[in-house]
C-alpha cells in the first residue's frame, strides 16, 4: 500500500514549505472502496478518513470502530438536511456547510445534543454553476452568520475546476480564511496536495493515491 510514500510526500511538501508536518492532516477519503482495502490502512496505523455519503459511511464506520480506536471521520460530500443527524452522529468534521438552510439544522441539532462537529465553509472558487458552494464573494457574509449561530467554523474548503490551475484556488481560499480569521484549509487531493500544502493547506483529501482506483457498486 502506498500510504506510507503519501505521507513521506507530505513531510516533504510541509518541510519545503517551512511548516512543522503537525500542521497538515491526511484524510483518506475511503468513499466507494472495498472494506478490505479500508482494514489494510486502518492496519497500517491511520486514522483519518473521508467519506461522501451519510449512508455509505453509516454502513461502514461503526463497525470499524469496534475494532480501532481513535478513528476521525470527515465527511467531505454534499450534505442533504435530512441526513444532518446521521452526520453530526457519526463525523467529527463535515467539510461541505454551503447553504444557510444547512447551517441553521446544524445549529439546532448542535443545540439539541449539545455538540457539533467541526465544520468548513465549502466555496465554490470557480463559482462554477454545476457545484456547490457558497460564492466568493458571499463568504464573509456566511461565515458571520453561521458564527452568529454559535457553529464551530474549523475553516473553508474548496474543490478547484478541473481545468483550471489549481494553485490560485488554493491562493484565494487562503486569503479568505485569513480576512475572517480562519485557520483551517480544507484544499489539495491526489493530483495537487502538494501545492496546497505550499499555500496553506491544513487537511488534504487523498482517496486514489492511498487506496487505488475507486470500485464501483
């Protein structure tokens, strides 16, 4: 498994960058992969991981909890208001708040059950019509308000267009953060991690690169 050359790229990338390897969380995003191939990496050590779907990471997780300790799930999809419950119980960061509606569910259940996960602002960079997020220029404006609901704001997030360089997405989303005083950059999957790391990145998102190609079904 090639988890281990990842990490070895990661230390790399935070030791050009002149930031101590501590600062940049690995999230191997496990989504649509064989149980088999989650167990090699759990075996391995690591204990951070990415899902998309509420329902595929409900399937999965607790029973891997009962094996391993200390496992951190991200869920790094779109996230429907009606599977905000289900998130909030089983993730310990959602990285794709994008919409008021979603922010006031979340604050309510965080109230209900007196704990929320940590949550990043997804931005759609590219303000791409076919993806979510919220606009560049909203941003401010939505993180005032969801930090006016009492909501755990870790930081922001973005998925920059495939065919754009990703280098300025992760350049814009850093400035963001920094305006409104934000540490975490959710930013950098398998193909551009290191140059997120370059701009900031704090959590990268890597599925294809630890786990192989994904398998359908």
């Amino acid at each position: 498994m090639p988890l281990a050359d990842i990490q070895d790229r990661i230390a790399a990338a935070c030791a050009k960058a002149g930031r101590p390897l501590q600062d940049v969380t690995l999230i191997a995003v496990s989504k649509v992969q064989p149980n088999a191939r989650v167990a090699a990496v759990l075996d391995q050590g690591h204990r951070v991981f990415g899902e998309n779907k509420v329902q595929e990471a409900a399937g999965k997780w607790p029973m891997f909890r009962e094996s391993y300790d200390g496992i951190a799930l991200h869920l790094i999809g779109p996230l429907q208001t009606n599977k905000a419950k289900a998130a909030v119980e089983l993730a310990q960061a959602i990285h794709t708040l994008d919409r008021p509606k979603l922010a006031q569910v979340l604050a309510r259940l965080a109230q209900e059950s007196g704990a929320c996960p940590d949550l990043f602002v997804q931005v759609n960079t590219g303000e791409e019509p076919q993806k979510a997020g919220v606009l560049p220029a909203d941003v401010d404006a939505f993180v005032a308000e969801a930090r006016a609901l009492d909501l755990p704001i870790a930081g922001l997030m973005c998925i920059p267009p495939v065919d754009e360089e990703p280098s300025l997405h992760f350049a814009l989303l850093a400035k963001m953060a920094a305006r409104n005083g934000l540490t975490g950059l959710s930013m950098g999957m398998s193909g551009d991690f290191e140059s997120a790391i370059a701009l900031g990145a704090t959590h990268v998102r890597i599925g294809a690169a630890i786990f192989g190609e994904r398998v359908a079904g």
